[in-house]
C-alpha cells in the first residue's frame, strides 16, 4: 500500500520560467524522504500523479520551502485553477 497524490490543473498563457520550476521541482521530490515516482501529462488539462509511501512524506513535501514558493508562484501566474487529490493505493497491476 503506497498513497497517490494526484495534481490536475488548467494553465494560465503565461510559460515564463514554468518549465523550469517543473522540472526543479520534480528532481526535490525524488530527494525528499518517502518519494516513491511520478508521472504526468498535459493536453488541455494537465494531471500530475507523484506517489509517496506515507500521509508523512506528503505532508513533508507539501511543507517543504522550496515547493511552498512554487505553489505560490503557480497560484499567482501558472495556473487558472488546480485541483489536488490524495488517494491510497491498495493494489496495481500493468501489462
């Protein structure tokens, strides 16, 4: 059992330094303590899925400083609205 926590959002026009922040904020995450993967994709809506091994390592992540500037910075110019989702994963399978 692992826990998803799962980012939807729709974009603002602006780009200026997004793609950066992005992909910074993906290499912390990796570093922080409990960090299990992530994926994402974006067409009109974009959804990012990190998974994390406890409700502790999310909240860690969601606290941390770093990510703390970029929420506030996709609040003010990234993002029209997002939305964030925690859910447990009790199974999975793939082919």
């Amino acid at each position: 059992m692992y826990y998803a926590v799962i980012f939807t959002s729709i974009r603002t026009e602006t780009e200026e330094g997004y793609a950066e922040m992005a992909e910074k904020m993906e290499q912390l995450a990796k570093q922080q303590p409990g960090f299990i993967g992530v994926e994402s994709a974006r067409n009109e809506i974009g959804i990012t899925v990190s998974y994390w091994e406890s409700l502790e390592a999310i909240k860690n992540w969601k606290m941390n400083l770093d990510h703390l500037e970029a929420q506030q910075k996709g609040r003010s110019t990234w993002y029209k609205n997002y939305k964030v989702r925690i859910a447990k994963v009790e199974r999975e399978y793939e082919f």
